[in-house]
C-alpha cells in the first residue's frame, strides 16, 4: 500500500491510499487532460509504482521532466503537473487483517501467526504479528516488536505528510 496526497487548495491536501490498481492523475474540468497514470509493478510487497505520464512535456517529478513518459517513483516524491501538486508517499498505516501467507512466527510470543489468524503486518519492516483478543501482539507494546521504529498505534496516523515539506 502507498500512498498519494494531492494538494486541495494552499497547505490543504487530500490522501488516497493506493491499493494494487492503476490510479488515473487527474485535472480540475476545464483544463486540459494530462493523461497521466500511476502504476503498481513487480511482485514485491509493497508494490513498487511507476507513473506513466502521457504529456511528459507537462508533468515532472521532483522539477523534471519524466523520460521517455515514465518514472519509478520512491517515497516523497513530488509530481506536477501544469496546474497541479501532488506528493508520493510509499508509507502505509499499521492495521488488523487475516493473515494470508504460509504460518509464520510472531516476534513477540513466539507463536505462529496461522493462515486466516487475524494479524497486523508492520508497515515499516514488514512483519507479521497475532492482533487477536487472546494475543494482542501488535499492540502490547509502543513499538514494533521486531525492532523497526514503527508505532503500533492501530488507529495512528501518517508518520509523514506534505504540510511536513
């Protein structure tokens, strides 16, 4: 998961976070299409993005023009187009699903974390730990149990945003 902030009105912005599906950059009505996308690829998880930029000529990514209509981007980047601000963040929230991999061990008791056990992945090192009434992992403890500086606040917000810049 990442993480796409457009810029709404000054210091004013929106989030929307990418899952793994081709995200369109969108212009106000009126103005002129930039036919823009954003891109998940590769099998690594989290999905790496690559934004194809249709009008390379308007659009740039950290002030330059985007090669040959493609960029891969990394976090923070900052993407504009001819009218509008957008910033990419590769940062997710921490949060609670059922555990979809093979069993894994959960670095803070120990257990295996079973396929279909509610589980929270660290967003920061990739993790699984148990988040279930009975092994509440995650949250037992301010940060990460395997040593990444990730919060386990489930409820937390972004670590970092573009009123930060």
């Amino acid at each position: 998961m990442a993480v796409l902030w457009q810029e709404t009105g000054r210091r004013e912005w929106a989030c929307l976070v990418l899952e793994s599906v081709a995200v369109p950059i969108t212009q106000p009505v009126g103005e002129p299409a930039v036919a823009s996308t954003l891109v998940p690829f590769g099998a690594a998880r989290p999905a790496r993005w690559i934004l194809l930029a249709g009008d390379h000529d308007r659009i740039t990514v950290n002030g330059l023009p985007v090669l040959q209509g493609a960029r891969v981007l990394t976090d923070r980047d900052e993407i504009r187009t001819a009218t509008h601000r957008f910033f990419f963040s590769s940062e997710s929230l921490a949060r609670s699903a059922n555990h979809l991999g093979e069993p894994t061990p959960c670095p803070r008791c120990k257990l295996l974390i079973e396929t279909s056990q509610a589980a929270v992945i660290c967003p920061t090192c990739g993790v699984a730990h148990h988040q279930t009434d009975e092994l509440p992992c995650w949250d037992y403890a301010p940060r990460c149990a395997a040593g990444c500086s990730q919060s386990t606040e489930l409820e937390g917000g972004f670590r970092w945003t573009p009123e930060d810049e």
